[in-house]
C-alpha cells in the first residue's frame, strides 16, 4: 500500500511536470489545485533565440552566457542547448534581465574553485548565505528541465574540515518580480538548493533535487527552498531528496503557497528558524501548505523559534532575542513515513537548556495556526511521542490548532508533548506529557 502510494504521487508528479513542459504563459492558471494568495503576472511573449555557445572543454562559459542574455534580453528566449555542458566559473550578476527566457535543454556545472567561490560568490546577507549567481529583474522564466549541478562534493568535504567556510547556494533567486522557475533538475548544491530573497510572484513548477555526498562527510545545510524577505511565491509538484529543510521560510516570508511536494531525507516543511538575530524583526505571514508526502524525515510540520536569550549550540548555529511573528499558518493534507515528528512547534531552538529557555520566553509570538488532514507513521525515534507543541510561555502563543491527525508510532502510539499552549484546540492529539 506504500510502495503504491509512492508510485501513484511519483507518477503524477511526472505528468503534471510533463504538462509545464511546453511552458505556460499564465503563470496563476499553472497553478493548482490551490491557487497562489495573489494572481501571478501573465508573461509576455517571447520573439528571438539565441544559442548559448560552450567552450566544450572545460573552459568557463560564463562570457558566452552573458552575452547571450544581453543579445536576448527584452523579448527573447536564451537556449542552453541539449548536447552540451556549459562550465560556469565566474559569479553571475543576472538581476538586469527582464522579459526573458532561459531554457535549459543541457547541462550547467559550477567549477570546483573553493578559493575563487568563496571570495566572489554574491553574499546575500543571511545566514552567511552566498549564492553563485543572482538571477533577478523582471518576468524571467527558466525551464527546460535540463540540469544544474553544484559540484557540491568539494564543498561537503571542506565543510567537514571548517564549518565556517562559506558554501555557495546553487540557485540565487534574487530580487525576482514575476517568473516561472521549471522543470529544472537541480543536483549536488554545496549549500541551500534555492535561495529566493526579495522577490514576488514567482512560481516554482516540477523542480526535481537530488545530490549526496559519496564519502563520509555529509552534505549539509542542503535546504530545498529558503525564502526570504518575499511575497506571493508558489512551491509546486516537485520532487526533493536532501538533508535539511524542504522547504523553509525564514524571515519575513509571505503570502506562500506550498503544494504537491514529495520530500525525502529532509527536516520537513519549517517555519523559521526565525528570532535568531536580536534586535531584528522577523515575520513569517499567510502560509498554506497542502498535499505533502514527507518521507525518511526529521519532522513533517516544523515551526523552529529562537528563545528571548542568545544561545550557542555550535560555531555555525547561534543566536536568539530577536521579535516578530508567525500568524496564519496552515499545513493541510500530509501522508507521512519513516518521520521522527508529525509536527514540531519549539520556540526553544538552538538551546538546550530549557529551565533557561523559559525563564527568557521568546520575543517571537506565534499565532493563528492550523495543521489538518495528517496521516501516517513516524520513525519510532521519540517513542511513545510522535509530536511536540511547546511554546515557551503562556502568552508567547495563541490560536493553536489541529484537526484528524491521525499518526501513530511504529509501536502504535500517538502520543504528544504539550506545553504553554491551549490543549482544548489540539483536536485529535493525544497530549499526554507537558
Ligand atoms: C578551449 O577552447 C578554446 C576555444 O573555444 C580555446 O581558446 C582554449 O585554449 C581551449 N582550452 C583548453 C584548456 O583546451
Ligand atoms: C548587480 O547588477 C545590478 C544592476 O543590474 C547592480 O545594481 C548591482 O549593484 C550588481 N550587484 C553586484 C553585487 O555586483
Ligand atoms: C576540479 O575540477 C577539475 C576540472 O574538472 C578536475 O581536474 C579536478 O580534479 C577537480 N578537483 C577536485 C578536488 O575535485
Ligand atoms: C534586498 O533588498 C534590500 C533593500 O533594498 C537590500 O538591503 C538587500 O541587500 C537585498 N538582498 C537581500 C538578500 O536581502
Ligand atoms: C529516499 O532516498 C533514498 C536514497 O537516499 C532512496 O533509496 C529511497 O527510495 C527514497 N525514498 C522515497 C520514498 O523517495
Ligand atoms: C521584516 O519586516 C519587519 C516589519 O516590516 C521589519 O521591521 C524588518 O526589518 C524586516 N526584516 C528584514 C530582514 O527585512
Ligand atoms: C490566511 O491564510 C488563508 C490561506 O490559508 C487565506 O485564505 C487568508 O486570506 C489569510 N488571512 C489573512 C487575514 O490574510
Ligand atoms: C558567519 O561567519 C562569521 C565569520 O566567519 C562567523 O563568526 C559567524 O558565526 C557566521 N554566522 C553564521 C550564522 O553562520
Ligand atoms: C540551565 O539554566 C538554568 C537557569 O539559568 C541554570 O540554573 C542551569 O545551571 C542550567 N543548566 C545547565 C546544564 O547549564
Ligand atoms: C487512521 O489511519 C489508519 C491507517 O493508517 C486507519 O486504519 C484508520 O481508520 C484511520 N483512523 C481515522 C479516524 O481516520
Ligand atoms: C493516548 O495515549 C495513551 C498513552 O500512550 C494511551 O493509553 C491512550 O489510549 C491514547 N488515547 C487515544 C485517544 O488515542
Ligand atoms: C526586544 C525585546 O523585546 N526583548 C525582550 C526579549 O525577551 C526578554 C525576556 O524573555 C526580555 O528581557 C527582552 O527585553
């Protein structure tokens, strides 16, 4: 019954991918079954091609790429053509593009340059992000589910050495205003799949993820999307096989649709983490999540605020005190597997400490929240648990909910950890520990 659920999502994602194939001029009608929180811009037509010339030899394309994109920017359709592979070894500044295509038939590979990435690699400003290029402007769309491959070996390895070097994100979505983002296949990032930050009416459509580390040192950090300072972006019939967040909204991350993910190896769909730096204010507004199956995963819905006081759980994970808000948040419909927690709500994160982390409640309030319509097994990890919702005081949260949430242990239980919240909204949910 597992294997053919498997089967059935995989196959369906298959043909919605197929269909976004020809491309779409309507981004909103792309969209489904839910549509965004705003209507996506429409795309203009496109009138002229120009091929992406490649060296063929290992030689970095990066001049042959940009001069294409200025040939055709404003009205035309840049093709990166099936039976090639294109070297990128210089950080690309693409935020001048507007009304414009790349389509994606062959392959794009980033250089294994540590020292040169690390010096040019566009810093984005959060979390020490850098990303390899920045891809911005206006009514940009990039599909043609050709590949992007990261390199991301070199950097797993490095990482393991230094946790502070700085791994550059494989796709830099930045200040994008109106554009649809796939089929693409997006392998081995050094760091976060997408990084999308100031940008609005964006979709992403029949993304497919996937790289592993081949020796003993993990790829890390490897989120599936990060958003960030955004609004009114779509996140659709993808595939994600990683090993950190899905998908993850981090500060001021609104008007979000997520739907038709199927996620494996991840740290699940997460709010946050958020309230890491004090002094700043972060909001996470209208998100609604449907339709994910999460599987081999830390956690299905995830909500991660940092305490009022800073904390330091290792050199690359510190801070807390920062304020702001989480309010209306809906995970709806999620078949889970092999997932350590159905949901996970802590405004504890990064401290272990939690006399300490409730003697500082957290300056970041979180409201208005619903999960429905969850099924499934968790990975017997925190047996009997299978969820927590603990907040770090009474007045820190509000306005909790949940509905059929049917989840059980390997073991059978459905028991859940709540605390500092109201236990008559949590319907359905077995809380049994405080
Ligand atoms: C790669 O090809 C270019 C011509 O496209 C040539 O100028 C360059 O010397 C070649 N580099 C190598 C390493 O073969
Ligand atoms: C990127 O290009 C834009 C103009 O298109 C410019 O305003 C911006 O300063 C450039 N950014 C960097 C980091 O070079
Ligand atoms: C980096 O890439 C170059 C060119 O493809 C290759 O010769 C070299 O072995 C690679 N270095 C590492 C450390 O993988
Ligand atoms: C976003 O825009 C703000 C304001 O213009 C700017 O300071 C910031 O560097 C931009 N990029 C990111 C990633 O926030
Ligand atoms: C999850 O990924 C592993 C590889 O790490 C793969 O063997 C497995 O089939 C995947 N499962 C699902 C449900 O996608
Ligand atoms: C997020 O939005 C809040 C409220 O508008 C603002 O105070 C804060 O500076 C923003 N943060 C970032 C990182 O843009
Ligand atoms: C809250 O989110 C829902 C979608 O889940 C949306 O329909 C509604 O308009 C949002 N509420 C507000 C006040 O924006
Ligand atoms: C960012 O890098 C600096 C310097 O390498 C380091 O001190 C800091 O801890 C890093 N911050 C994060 C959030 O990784
Ligand atoms: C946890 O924090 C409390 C309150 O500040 C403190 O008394 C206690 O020693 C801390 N425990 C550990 C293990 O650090
Ligand atoms: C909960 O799910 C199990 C199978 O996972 C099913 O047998 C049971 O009927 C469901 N219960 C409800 C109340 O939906
Ligand atoms: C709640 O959990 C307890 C302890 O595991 C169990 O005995 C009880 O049957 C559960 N209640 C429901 C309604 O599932
Ligand atoms: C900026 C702000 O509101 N800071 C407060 C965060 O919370 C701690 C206690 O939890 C207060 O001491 C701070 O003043």
């Amino acid at each position: 019954m597992k294997v053919s659920h498997v089967l059935t999502q995989t196959l369906s994602l298959l043909a919605l991918g197929a269909t976004v194939e020809g491309f779409s001029r309507s981004r909103n009608e792309a969209c489904g079954p839910h549509k965004p929180f705003r209507p996506l811009p429409t795309s203009s037509s496109r009138d002229r091609t120009c091929h992406v010339r490649s060296h063929g030899n290992g030689t970095d394309d990066s001049d042959y790429i940009l001069s294409a994109l200025h040939q055709c920017n404003h009205g035309g359709k840049v093709v990166f053509d099936a039976d090639k592979e294109y070297i990128i070894g210089t950080a690309l500044n693409m935020t001048f593009l507007k009304n414009i295509d790349l389509e994606v038939l062959g392959k794009i590979l980033f250089t294994n340059d540590t020292d040169y990435w690390q010096a040019n690699a566009f810093p984005q400003g959060f979390q020490n992000a850098t990303t390899f290029f920045q891809l911005g402007g206006e009514d940009v769309n990039m599909y043609g589910n050709g590949i992007l491959d990261g390199n991301g070996q070199v950097w797993y390895d490095l990482y393991a050495e230094d946790d502070l070097i700085l791994r550059p994100v494989l796709m830099g979505i930045i200040g994008l205003k109106g554009g649809t983002i796939g089929p693409l296949k997006l392998r081995y990032s050094p760091q976060y799949y997408h990084f999308v930050a100031n940008s609005s009416d964006v979709l992403f459509d029949g993304i497919d993820i996937s790289g592993y580390s081949k020796s003993d040192n993990e790829a890390k950090n490897t989120d599936g999307w990060d958003t960030y300072r955004s609004t009114n972006i779509v996140i659709q019939n993808s595939v994600i096989n990683n090993g950190d967040d899905c998908v993850s909204f981090k500060p001021n991350s609104t008007e979000i649709l997520v739907q038709n993910l199927h996620c494996n190896g991840s740290h699940g769909i997460s709010v946050g983490s958020l309230g890491q730096y004090k002094g700043e204010v972060d909001i996470v507004e209208n998100v609604y999540v449907y339709n994910i199956s999460m599987f081999n995963a830390s956690d299905m819905a995830r909500i991660k605020v940092w305490p009022g006081t800073p904390s330091a759980l290792s050199a690359d994970l510190q801070g807390g005190g920062g304020s702001g808000s989480v309010k209306n948040i809906t995970y709806d419909t999620a078949f889970i597997d092999n997932v350590d927690y159905a949901i996970e709500v802590t405004q504890c994160y990064g401290q272990d400490n939690i006399t300490l982390c409730n003697e500082f409640p957290s300056n970041l309030t979180i409201s208005n929240v619903l999960f429905k319509n969850f099924r499934g097994t968790t990975s017997g990890d925190y047996d009997p648990y299978v969820g927590t919702i603990v907040c770090s005081s009474p007045d820190t949260c509000s306005n909790i909910y949940t509905s059929n949430i049917n989840v059980t242990s390997p073991i059978g239980t459905n028991d859940f950890v709540c605390d500092n919240v109201d236990k008559s909204l949590l319907v359905s949910v077995n809380c049994t520990a405080t």
